[in-house]
C-alpha cells in the first residue's frame, strides 16, 4: 500500500516535472550555438587584397584604448545611450598593414550580415572596434567585440563582426 | 493555416534593394488561430536581442496584419527563404522572421523585418503587465501573449472541482489506510491507484472537456443546399465607398433563417453569425440581423444562381446578400450592403465558437456551419404567414424559378459530421496532447502561454 502511494506520488512528480526538461534542452542548444559563435569571433579575418590576415581580438588589448559616449539608435526608432570603450578601427587597421586612404570597408557578422562603411566614417576617432559597455565585457550575444560608430545611427553598429574586407 | 510563399522586396537603410523568395504563414492567421481578432489590438514583435518592431513612435495593428500590399502581399512569420529553413541566432536570422512587404515601392522596409521571432505582444496591455522576456522564450516556440482570448473559454470550475476531489481523496488514501489494520487484504480497492487515475483524468482530459459539447460542424453540399426551400429575389446593392455603385440583380438561394433555424440550429449563447469567404474575409452579422426581413419582404440569403445560373467566378459558387436595410442608391439615401455581400462563401460560424474551421479547407461548393449549433426547429406548417418561411414572395422573380421552390421540401437529413480535424484540435488542446506533442519532437510549435485574457474584458 505504501509502497503504491510512493510510486503513485512519484509519477505525478514526474509529470509535472517533464514537460519543463523539454524547455531546458532547447535553451542549452542555444547557448551551445551561442558558445560557438563566441568561439568563431575570437578572430577576425582582415582581407586587403591579395593580402588576408587572421587577428585575435585579444591582441586588441595592446593597442591604445579609447572610450566613447554615445547613443545608440536602432533601425526601429529606439535610443540607447551609454558608454562603450575599445580600440580606434583605425589603429586596428593600421596595426594590420591596411594603407589609407581606401574607398570603403565592407564587414561581414557571423549572421551574415553586412554593411559598408566609407573611408570617412571608418578613420573617424569615435568609430571603435568596442570590447566593454559600460566598462564590463559585452552581452555575450553581442560578441568578443562590436563595432561602435558614435556617428551614425544603429545599422552601422555591427555585432558579431567576423570579417573586414577593403574595398579600394 | 496554410503556408504561402511569394517574393518580397525590401529596401534597408543602406538603400540595398533585395527581393527573396519567402515561405511563412500570415500574422493574421496566427494570430487568428491564438483568438486574437480584434482589429483594434496593437502588436509589438520581438527578438532576443531586444529588438522589436514596432518602435516608439510606430504602431501595429491587428488590422495592418489583414491590409494587402498593392501586389496582394501580406505581412508573413517567414521560416524559409529562398528555400532553406532558417536557423535560430547567432547564425540565422530564424527560426521565425517577420516579414513585411513594401507597401509604396521605395519604401525602407527592412527595419521593419523582425529577426529571430520570438514573442507577439498584443495590446494595449494592463498597468505593470510585464510580457515574457524574447531571450527565456527557446527557439522552438512563438509566444503570443496579452490580450488574447482564451484558447479553453469555458468555466474553469470543472478542473477546480475536480482537483479538489482528486486532493480529497489523496487525503484519505494517506490516512484512511493507518486505521484499518487488514489493508494487506488485495481485494480491497487501492485507494492510491484511485487517486491517481482520478487525478490525471482529471488533469489530461479538462481541457477538452470543456470544449462545448454543443459546439459542432455541419456540412452542406451543393445539392444539399439546392434541395433545401429556397428563395429567387430581385436585390439591390450598394457600395460603401465612392464612386458608390449600385446595381440590381436576381438571386436564388436558402434564405439564412431557414439555414440557421430549421437546418442546424441556433445556440442559446450565439450572438454573432459570422460568414467566411475562401480568401479570409468575413462578414458579420447580429443573430437578429441574420433572421430579420429586409424592407421588401426580403430576407437574407446563401446565394447559388443568379438569373438562374449558377455563380462563377469571383462570386465563388456561394455568395452571401443581405438587402439593403434601406433600399435606393447612394442619391436617393440608400443603406450600403456590399461589405456583408461576401462572395466566395465557404462557411458559416455561430459565435462565440470553440471549434474554428479553415474556410480555405472547405471544398468549393459545400458551406460548412459550425460553432455554437443549437437544435433545428421543424419547418413551420405549409401555409406559414409571419414566419421566415420559404414562400416569401416579395418583388418576385421574373425569369428563374428554380423547381427547388416547392415549400416543406423533404430536405435531406444532416447529421453533425464530427471530423478527424475537429477532434484533433480538440485532443491537441488537452495536456495530453501537448505532452504527445512534446515527446514527437514537432521541430516547430505555435503556442500560446502567459495571461489568457476574453476579449469580453477589453476596455
């Protein structure tokens, strides 16, 4: 009988308990795809034909740091001020052989997507390649690093950057 | 809902025109499918990355979802483009992506495009009513959430009662067995094994239970229609907008009271008649407005013939008219009747409804009749004077005279079809189902979570 009552309680137990497993899972693959895209844009890859380099976002940290205040204003009208700090796109480019000037750059995220910088915006001071917001690591889902250009509005603020081709 | 594909172009703000092949399914059907209707609602989508559309200063509605861009587009939950599936982030701008078509050709739609759709808020939602965070929802489920109406909008006593019995007898299963001492006795009635079966009856099965047992489906064929009694009428028709057209003609068909009231039914709750057409429109009608006469001696009618041919093309096989409320053309002061005219017929709900039919499911020709169904009344006795009986006679008709117009016609005999679908959707609303669900793995599920909220509370 009491043995009963206990398989009884056990079973209910685990059916309330079950269908949350299923949610679990679901999240862990995310993070599992998130890890891995984490893992990718650890390096970014420089092409300045014929030349194409591979760096390390961690060899950033050698360069000179450069804070900005800006506002980020994403596509849907949203304004998101703060403060983001990392390394000038200039610096990264010049520390990589890219000569100046060029016509523009084209950056590719890890999502495919894609947007073309010109020479202008691309040497301006507040146009950083940013590894901190508000002087913490970025949200993972953002990337090692982000670009931010306090210039211009949030489509030019690329996440996942995983590639940087000069266009000449 | 049924998938459509189509090529939507858009313009982002760095001016790159693209145009991709695009798989989805409607919002409006989505939405539809999850009880929100009301084209009043706002909708707000977002994403896990904090995105959401639209902004701050925009606004959505559940009526933009039904709006048709000059090229017949709609606005989609994308899931394929260019034929591949889309995955989820970081990598994808899937599993889901809202899709929207330009509405003027240099539109700068892109921005409107939500990535990695993941939560629909339908508003205006209460003071300090927080909808789930887009980034806790997994990437296998949409969530709708807000004003929704309930998917199980029936009494919730059923399940209350029964968890206190189930709780009850769990109680005294635990203490009753201490006092009887002959409890190793195997004839005796397992008191655990009782509950248990109680409680997960209970538990698996409300749901579905509590989808009205009066809730059915009835289903006309052609001929079926045609043998009921049926009325040839000369009706006037006025449209809504400018430049106001008003044209005349000669209709046949089953007059709606005689459909509703000897056929199937009306059920004691029912306050709306709600005709759809194969394309997704509808046409709404009070309960009284379905069985009034129309100045004229005339009634609303489920047409099939005009001047006694057979309806064609963008008229469907099946067209609903109702008569002006006041006859004339625009000049002369005459009401507008167009907009509940609906052409391309295909069912016919009795609200408030828990079953839902796919209009588009339903076989060209046949009119299916569903939601709150109530019994038939006999036809009224041969020679019926107030009633909306099968001889009308107004304005009579001139050149069609159908032989279906004999009056106490034999009508043949509908019974309710109880269709797999219908009991699918029902078994998937119980946990049952949803625990079947889950153990299949279904790559993909729409669901519905957070507060359920009837429409009968909006403000």
């Amino acid at each position: 009988m009491r043995r009963n009552l206990l398989i009884a309680l056990c079973v209910l137990l685990l059916a309330t308990a079950l269908p949350g497993c299923g949610k679990q899972k679901v999240l862990l693959e995310s993070e599992k795809r998130l890890s891995g895209m984490y893992r990718a844009c650890q390096n970014i890859v420089i092409a300045d034909p014929p030349k194409t380099t591979r760096v390390a976002v961690s060899s950033f940290s050698s360069l000179q740091q450069q804070t900005v205040n800006a506002v980020l204003k994403r596509s849907n009208g949203m304004k998101i001020s703060g403060t983001w700090s990392g390394v000038k796109l200039s610096d990264v480019l010049a520390a990589n052989g890219v000569a100046t000037p060029f016509k523009e750059l084209k950056i590719t995220a890890y999502d495919g997507y894609v947007g073309r910088i010109s020479y202008d915006i691309a040497v301006m001071p507040d146009t950083i390649v940013a590894s901190r917001e508000s002087g913490k690591p970025l949200p993972r889902d953002e990337g090692p690093v982000r670009l931010v250009v306090a210039s211009q509005d949030g489509f030019y603020w690329i996440r996942m950057l995983t590639r940087i081709e000069v266009l000449r | 809902m049924t998938s459509k594909t189509a090529d939507y172009r858009s313009i982002n703000r760095w001016k790159t025109v693209t145009t991709t092949k695009w798989k989805g399914v409607p919002v409006v059907d989505v939405l539809k499918s999850c009880g929100v209707t009301d084209p009043r609602a706002t909708l707000t989508l977002y994403a896990p990355d904090g995105y959401f559309w639209p902004g701050p200063s925009g606004k959505l509605t559940v009526a933009d979802m039904k709006k048709a861009n000059p090229t017949g587009l709609v606005r989609l939950i994308g899931y394929e483009e260019g034929g591949a599936k889309l995955s989820p982030e970081p990598d994808g701008t899937g599993p889901l992506r809202y899709v929207s078509p330009q509405y003027s050709q240099v539109e700068t739609n892109k921005p409107s495009w939500v990535s990695n759709l993941r939560v629909i808020v339908v508003g205006p939602l209460k003071k300090g009513e927080k909808p789930p965070s887009a980034k806790k929802v997994p990437s296998s489920e949409l969530v709708v959430f807000g004003r929704v109406s309930p998917t199980y909008p029936y009494s919730i006593a059923f399940p209350i009662v029964a968890a206190a019995l189930g709780l009850l007898f769990l109680v005294a299963a635990i203490v009753l067995p201490r006092k009887k001492k002959e409890d190793t006795d195997p004839s005796k009635i397992n008191g655990a094994a009782v509950t248990l079966v109680v409680l997960l009856t209970c538990f698996l099965i409300w749901p579905a239970a509590s989808a009205r047992a009066a809730d059915g489906q009835v289903v006309f064929t052609m001929d079926q229609l045609k043998a009921m009694p049926s009325v040839t009428a000369h009706y006037t028709f006025l449209k809504q907008l400018p430049p106001y057209t008003y044209y005349e003609s000669d209709y046949t068909g089953v007059p709606l009271p005689v459909l509703l009231d000897q056929k199937v039914g009306v059920g004691a709750g029912a306050t709306k008649i709600i005709v759809h057409a194969s394309d997704g429109y509808t046409a709404e009608l009070t309960v009284d407005q379905a069985r009034a006469t129309y100045p004229g001696g005339l009634l609303p009618i489920i047409a099939y013939a005009e001047k006694g041919k057979p309806l064609t093309g963008e008229e469907g096989s099946l067209r609903l008219i109702v008569p002006q409320s006041k006859q004339g053309n625009h000049d002369q002061g005459g009401e507008p009747n167009t907009p509940l005219c609906a052409r391309m017929v295909r069912s016919v709900e009795i609200s408030p409804s828990g079953v839902s039919v796919d209009p588009a499911s339903v076989p060209e020709g046949s009119l299916a009749v569903y939601g709150n169904l109530g019994t038939p009344q006999p036809a009224p006795a041969p020679a019926p004077a107030p009633a909306p009986a099968p001889t009308p006679a107004p304005t009579p008709s001139n050149n069609a005279s159908p032989a279906a117009q004999a009056p106490s016609s034999p009508a043949a005999v509908n019974t309710p079809v109880t269709s797999a679908k219908r009991v699918a959707a029902i078994f998937s609303m119980s946990l049952a189902g949803r625990v079947l669900d889950a153990i299949a793995c279904v790559p993909f599920r729409l669901v519905t979570r957070g507060i359920v909220t009837s429409f009968r509370n909006w403000p």
